[in-house]
C-alpha cells in the first residue's frame, strides 16, 4: 500500500474512488427518518416562504436545530432544482472537506504519505462512511470542527500564524451555531497548555507563543454572528412571543439543559466504549496495536500526538460527562485519531496480527453478505419477519438478496486475492464496496417504504386530485413526500388538541377534506366504517379520515395524546 501511495497517478485513482464512493447514490432516495426529512421540510419552507430566518416545521417553530444546516440545504436546491440531489450535497462536500484537511494535516505535521494514510484511514471507518452518505447535521459539524482544529494545530505546531487562528476561530462559531458543540476545537488548548509547561524548561525548537490566540475570541464571535446576529436583530426589533419562546428554547433548553439533563437518549457512561468498538470498525480493532506507540511518544513529549490525543480524550470525557448520549456525538474525535493513528500505520501493517485482524474482518463482511443475502433470497421466516417488521412487502427480498450476494462474491473474490499481504489495500476497498452497495443497491430500493413515498403516493391516488389533505399526530416525511399543500394542526400540540383544531377545518367542507392520522392518534369520534386504512410506514400505520367520518358532536378523547417523535438528533 505504500508503494502505491507514491506514485502520482494512483493517488488520481483513489480520489476518483472516494469520490464516486461517496456520491453512489445521490439523487436515487428520498429523505429518510429521523433526521433527514425535519431538515428538508424546513429548508423547502424556506425557498418557499421567502423566510429564512426561523426553520418551521409545518405550521409550527422548529427550534431544536439552529437553521444553518437548512441554509445550507434551502441554498443547494436554489442551484440544482432537485430536492433528491440537493438534501445531500452538504453532507458530500462536508466529507471531502474533511478528507482534505486530514490529508494536510497529516502532509504539515509528517509528510505526505502520512496524509494519505489518514485519508485512507478514516474513508475505512464506518461511521464516517454512513454520515458522509446521510443529511444530518454532524457531516457539517465535523468538517467545521476539524477545520477549526487544523488551524489551531497550524498555530501551536507550525508557526505563528494569525490567519489560522482567525479561521480557526471563525469555524469553531459557525460550527456552535450549526450544532451546539463546534466550540469543541477550542479544549485542544489545554493539552498546549499542559504541553508547553512541561517542555518550556527544555528549550524545544518552537512553543508558540500564547499572546496570539487572544484572536480567537472576536473570530469565534464572528463566526457564531452568522446566525446570532439576524436573530438578535429579530429579537431587537419585533420581539414577539413566538419569536422570544423559539430563542429560549433553543439557546437554553437544547444547549445547557439539554446537556446536563438529558430528557432523552440517557445513556450510561461507558456507552462510548461501545459506539467506538461497533462505529469505528475497522479502526477500532487496530486501537490494543496502536495504543503502546502512542504512548511512547506522549513520553517523548511530542506535541503533535499530545494535541491529537489529547484533544480527543477531552472531547470524550465531556461527552461521557453527559447523561444524554447518542453515537454522533463522539464523531469529531474520528479525524483527529486518524491523523494520530496514520504515522504508525505502514509499520504496524507489516506485523501479521494487525493484519490477520483486518483479514479476519473482511472475511466476517463477507460472511455476513452472504448468510444474510441467502436468506433473502431463499425467502426464509427470518427475512418475511424484517420486513414485516419495517412494514415493507415481500418483493424486496429478491433485489436486496442479489445485490448483497453480488457484492459478497466481489468481497469473496478480494479476499482470497490480497489474503494477509494486502491488508490494508483490502480494508479500504472492503469500504468502499459496501458504501457503493448502500448507496446504488440498498436505499434505493427501500427508498419508496422507509421514506413514506408510496404511502403517500397511495393517499394522493385515494383522496384524487381536487380533495384538501390535512395531518393529525404526522410525521415530517408525510408532509414532505405529499402531492398536495397538507393542513396541519401542530406537531408538537396534544393530539387531543390537534383533533380540536381540525375538526371546524373538516366541518367546512366534508365532502372534499381528508385527514391522514397515525393509527394510535384516530380519535374515538371517527366512524372507522367510513375511513381507510392506506398502510404503514415508519413502524407507524395510517388512516384517511374523510369530513363526513368526524362525529362533531361527539367530544371523546384520544388516550396518551402526545406527538409520535421529537427531535432525534
């Protein structure tokens, strides 16, 4: 694998690879739960209305999410006219950019070489893989925090430099205003710190000097202003109740309380140890192998692995510290720890108990595609309950089998090829064709059930084109994959008041309104004679309530009235 990083026009091959890697699949799915489609909605809201400075949800505020990502989105579609392409061209350009900066942090702090292993590196982690290929904002957040830490470490390990800095800065308040925790960056300040009082003593060929970083305060402001600014002057100048609960709700309950206390995602402290064992496959099997050279040379005082490791250590306390816990949290870590892990790789890859290792794990892949495309295609009780389970029909286990069983004969076929001497050659491409399997085999063809396509396709066909649609206890994908403008009552609102809200609606004109409502929300006044089932999507079954269907005199109530999902993300 060395050999081949140094020769320029296999370096062209393999960013032709992961770029085509990590674009398989744009524009072949709709958004998906939970994250995708919230954010799409918002950011079509947006293009639609004019009104891009509050992210709505249907009717409703949306203030769990600063709008930037949805900026991002809303100004993506303004250019190529395509929601399918538009929702994941962030998260694509957010992946290449943080490839590069691991590339150059590498290339600056080691040599190039070691910029390509950490670009090799972290495409061969899984969890880098399924956020570059999903429309969440921590793709985002993670190109911003890494930015923010390569400026910083241009700073602290190169030279003075104040442009880094007010970049590094800047970043790290434009990731904060994209989601909460870009100041993240800023903790690589204490390792220096700790660093530089243990070294100062031994005349070290460069300590950089602390005075300078004084500029990361205004870039920091600046950056968060991006954001802040418009809503403050929002705040300023029309400072309505609507717009003052939305500021509170998002700069104190979903910050400071939603990290001290967590409502949600609660989580014991060690459950880190496990995302990292599962999500960082194939890395983490490497970290036993990795962690005695690392040591070695935090003794040695090294700033480049000082910053590194410890920067990330911290991230990771402070995330644990958290009773709310939930897998991406941890992601910025990623980039750093394959910038850390890189220079130790080409030496460790020539010992056979690494390699064996990342043998053995291509090899369970391998197994795993074949046992489970079997099953699929021979129709097995096991595979009939997977789908039944995700309300999906019988006629994906054709599709789905073949392109699992294809791909594990590639993956058969590339095992016994490179076997123990090619190890790290076939890690990569182990990733690479499961990520090209996901986005051109897999989600496309679950797209239609796991996206709520073809139930909404069902409602339009039912209720015809002329008919008035409204939602009662929906979801967002509902109004977002609708045919038609959907009437909704909130999303956040008691059910009970929700069926409150829509009820005069219905009574103005019965015979040409309809109500979609998830099945446990279906108040007791419906005449369920008269309404339809048109199926399940989403673990969550659905009914269309015609006007005439609705008692208005009758005054029944919908037992545990709450909403069917909050923010996940």
């Amino acid at each position: 694998m060395t050999r081949l990083l140094l020769r320029p026009h296999w370096r062209v091959l393999i960013c032709l690879a992961l770029l085509l890697t990590l674009a398989a699949g744009i524009g072949l799915r709709s958004p998906s739960p939970p994250d995708e489609p919230r954010f799409v909605l918002a950011a079509r809201d947006m293009v639609d209305s004019g009104q891009w400075l509050l992210p709505h949800r249907g009717s409703e505020l949306y203030a769990e999410k600063p709008p930037v990502f949805m900026w991002m989105q809303a100004a993506t579609y303004s250019v190529v006219r395509n929601w399918n392409l538009a929702f994941l061209i962030p998260s694509l350009l957010a992946a290449l950019a943080t490839l590069w900066l691991c590339w150059d942090l590498g290339r600056r702090l080691w040599c190039r070489r070691v910029g390509w292993w950490a670009v090799l590196a972290l495409i061969s982690c899984l969890q880098f893989g399924l956020m570059a290929k999903r429309a969440q904002i921590d793709m985002v957040l993670v190109a911003l925090t890494t930015l923010s830490l390569w400026g910083l470490l241009r700073h602290l390990l190169e030279r003075p430099n104040t442009r880094a800095l007010w970049l590094a800065g800047f970043a790290a308040g434009l990731g904060t205003v994209t989601k909460g925790v870009g100041f993240l960056p800023l903790l690589v300040l204490l390792p220096w710190a700790l660093w530089r009082w243990q070294v100062r003593a031994r005349s070290p060929a460069y300590v950089a000097p602390a005075r300078p970083l004084i500029w990361l305060l205004p870039a920091f402001l600046l950056g968060t202003a991006v954001w802040l600014g418009p809503l403050g002057i929002a705040l300023a100048t029309a400072p309505t109740p609507e717009l003052q609960a939305y500021a509170h709700e998002l700069l104190f309950k979903q910050t400071g309380t939603r990290y001290a206390s967590a409502w949600h995602h609660v989580q014991p402290a060690w459950y880190y140890l496990q995302v990292m064992a599962t999500l960082w496959l194939p890395g983490s099997l490497l970290l036993p192998a990795l962690a005695p050279g690392w040591w070695r040379r935090l003794r040695r005082m090294d700033a480049r692995w000082w910053l590194l490791l410890g920067w990330a250590l911290l991230v990771l306390l402070f995330f644990s510290a958290s009773p709310g816990k939930r897998e991406v949290y941890i992601f910025p870590m990623l980039p750093a720890l394959c910038v850390a892990a890189a220079p130790l790789l080409p030496g460790l890859l020539r010992r056979p108990g690494p390699r064996g290792v990342l043998l053995a794990y291509a090899a369970v892949v391998t197994v795993t595609m074949l046992v489970i495309g079997v099953h699929l295609l021979a129709g097995s009780p096991w595979a009939h309950a997977q789908l039944a389970r995700r309300a999906m029909p019988d006629n994906l286990l054709v599709p789905l089998g073949a392109w699992l069983l294809t791909s594990c004969l590639v993956m058969a076929a590339l095992v016994m090829w490179l076997r123990r001497r090619g190890a790290a050659m076939l890690t990569v491409l182990t990733s690479l064709l499961l990520w090209n399997l996901y986005g051109w085999g897999l989600m496309p063809a679950l797209d239609p059930y796991s996206s709520a396509t073809a139930v909404m396709q069902r409602v339009g066909e039912r209720i015809g084109p002329q008919a008035e649609l409204g939602a009662v206890a929906w979801r967002e994908q509902n109004l977002l994959q609708a045919d038609r403008p959907v009437t909704d009552f909130g999303f956040k609102r008691d059910w009970n008041d929700q069926w409150h809200s829509a009820a005069p609606w219905l009574a103005q004109a019965p015979h040409s309104r309809w109500l979609l409502v998830a099945e446990p929300a279906l108040s007791p006044c419906v005449d369920r004679t008269q309404s339809v089932s048109i199926g399940s999507a989403n673990r969550n079954h659905w009914w269309l309530v015609p006007g005439t269907a609705l008692d208005m005199q009758c005054h029944a109530t919908v037992v545990g009235g709450r909403p069917l999902g909050d923010d996940a993300d």
